[in-house]
C-alpha cells in the first residue's frame, strides 16, 4: 500500500465546545474578567448559543458583568434560552470577525487600527493567514448587535486512520466524514463507525468543525501525502491548500469539498479518487 500522511489536522476535539478564539488580551467570561477588569475604559462583551451560528455583542457599559449580562439577555431573547458567554472586554476600540474554522474572533486597543492589530496577530498566530473583519466600533458608543438571524448550527467530523497521521506506511488511505449533523456526538459518531468497522477499533481519530464552514481534501501528485483544509468558504481554503503545497515544492490536486451544514456521511480513498490539479499543466 502507498504511504499516504495526512496533515493540517489543526481542527481538534479543542473545538467540541462553542469553538471560541479569542486575543489574548480579551477576558473569557464575567467572572474572570471581573478580577483584572481596566478601570475607567468603557466595557462590552459577546454571547453565543452552542446550537446556533451568530453571536450577540453589547458595548457602552460601565463594567464586564454588565456587558455580559445584556449580551447573554440579549442572546436568550432572540434563541429562546441556553445562551453562554464568550468573552467580556474594557477598552476604547474593538473588532469582531470570524477565523477560518467559523470560531469568533476578537481584537482590542486603544484605537481602531491597534485594535485591526491584535485581531490580525491572533487570526496569524492561530490559522496562519488573516481573518475577515466583520464588526468595528467605539466600545463607548451604547450598542446591541446582532451579528445575524440566529441560524441553526450544524456540526461535521473528520474520521481517519490515526497511522496516517504518523506516515505509518500500513495506514489505511480512506477517510470518512459526517456533515450536516445535529450535534457534535452525533458527528462523531457517524464518521467514527465506518472507520473502526474498516480499520478497528480504538485506531482512528477524529477531528471537527461546525457553522459555516467547508472541508476541502487534498492530496500531492504523487500520493504520499494529503489531507484536508478547512475555511469559511472554498476559494480561501484551496488558497490554504495552494499555499501549503507551493511551500512545500509539490503539485496538488483537490479531491473533495463538503460544506457541513449539508447532511451527509462520504467516504473518500485519498489514493484512488480522481483529482482536479490546482494549477493544470502549461500553467
């Protein structure tokens, strides 16, 4: 059997919770923020649901409970409860957008292009590329924001030999991934089956993602290596994929790109499939 070595495995059961990034500067919920809260700097905060894409942000208020308080109201309000913070900030300017895997993202300083800064440094940091500004304001300026109607949110799983991971060259080249579902249990457990059933128990491992994503696989010309990438959109992730290839002095070919919101369960044998090339010969 050919060698075949995944990579990009970046998206984690790390992300089997709300799936929030966040600057470093930017505090994780109320009650922690409470502690080293700034004093004297206006504060806002973001609220999420677990079951919806979209996020609720609240600026103008005196502290971070406060802010979080209104953001999760705000939040219930419109989901009809189980709403539950993603983070709480004081300071002057701020940016909201989403990362590449659809998490949140957010930035801070003391004026808007600091602020543009921090974000742009966390996106780097954390996907090596930049994120999409969606959000920009005065965190002084009152202000209850909706970032959309709430939408359902659909979650996908990754499933695959764990030797490949490793460029074991008796891993088994199939993938299986399960999109479109109601959960993340249910993900997982939809593309976790047919790998075990076909490479045995306790020898795969998974990955997730969930939102607005899509999931593009991938594979070099040769065949010894390959994955998956995933983005809010399919151009920015073949553009990853491009970009990861050219480094590496390798031709690749797309195999297969999946939304997650699309209910389904695929499998795919990364050797055998027929690849488009991402730049076709003469190019």
């Amino acid at each position: 059997m050919h060698l075949i070595t995944f990579h990009n495995l970046y998206i984690t059961a790390l992300y089997r919770s709300v799936g929030l990034a966040l600057v470093a500067a930017l505090a994780t919920g109320p009650a922690q923020a409470q502690d080293r809260e700034p004093q004297g700097l206006p504060a806002g905060a973001v609220a999420q649901h677990p079951q919806f894409i979209g996020y609720w942000v609240v600026t103008g208020l005196p502290d971070q409970q406060s802010a979080m308080d209104d953001a999760l109201a705000q939040c219930n309000i419109a989901t009809g409860g189980g709403c539950v913070p993603a983070f709480a900030f004081s300071a002057r300017e701020a940016v909201i957008g989403y990362g590449a895997d659809g998490s949140v993202m957010g930035g801070i300083g003391e004026t808007p292009e600091s602020a543009r800064a921090e974000f742009d440094k966390a996106c780097i940091e954390r996907f090596a590329q930049l994120c999409e500004v969606e959000n920009s304001f005065a965190v002084a300026r009152r202000l209850a924001l909706q970032s959309q109607e709430p939408e359902p949110r659909k979650f996908a799983a990754i499933a695959m030999d764990g030797r490949a991971v490793s460029g074991n060259g008796d891993a088994d080249p199939r993938t299986w991934i399960a999109t479109g579902q109601a959960n993340w249990d249910d993900a997982v457990r939809r593309a976790m089956e047919p790998c075990e059933a076909a490479v045995g128990a306790g020898m795969c491992r998974w990955a997730t993602t969930s939102g607005q994503t899509v999931v593009v696989f991938y594979r070099n010309a040769g065949g010894t290596s390959g994955g998956y990438r995933i983005n809010l959109g399919v151009q920015q992730a073949i553009g990853d994929i491009d970009r990861i290839c050219t480094q590496a002095g390798e031709n690749c070919e797309l195999l297969a790109i999946n939304a997650t919101k699309d209910e389904a369960v695929r499998e795919y044998d990364l050797l055998a499939m027929r690849g488009v090339p991402i730049h076709p010969p003469g190019e």
